[in-house]
C-alpha cells in the first residue's frame, strides 16, 4: 500500500552557505529564500548558543549585527521552521 501527498505550492528551500555584510549592497544579509511556505521562523544563533537574530518575516535577513554592533567573523548556527 502506498500513500501519495501531492505539496502544491510546490515547496522551494535555498539557504546560502556565507554572506558579507560590508556595506557593498552584495550579499549583505544572510537569510533563507522561500518558497511555498506560509509560517517561518528564523533564528541565528553564536557558537554559545545565545540567539543573536530572530525574525518572522521571509522578507528580513541577519545583517551580520547584534544590537547595532557588527559581529565578527566566526561560525554562526541558524534554525529555520517553517510550514
């Protein structure tokens, strides 16, 4: 017995490996491209756990800051949730 689910929209997911928040308007905010998808949260996190950027809208990135402060270059954890 097989069962069949048919995702309509269909359902598209790019998330990029790096970005450079340096102020030259190319690829200075890091954030997931959707599409299909209808609830989202997004959430970067450091490399202590302490989450850094959370938004709700797929139209927002992380632009590479924490509370106005330009974080350094380092390994950051994202969780994306989405529906």
């Amino acid at each position: 017995m097989s069962n069949y689910a048919e995702v309509i929209p269909p359902l598209s997911i790019y998330i990029p490996n790096a970005f450079t928040p340096n102020g030259d308007y190319i690829n200075n905010v890091f954030k997931p491209e959707l599409m299909g998808v209808y609830e989202y949260e997004f959430y970067v996190f450091d490399r202590w756990g302490e989450e850094i950027f959370e938004t709700n809208d797929q139209l927002i990135g992380w632009d590479g800051k924490l509370r106005g402060n330009k974080c350094q270059q380092d390994v950051y954890v994202y969780l994306v949730k989405y529906r």
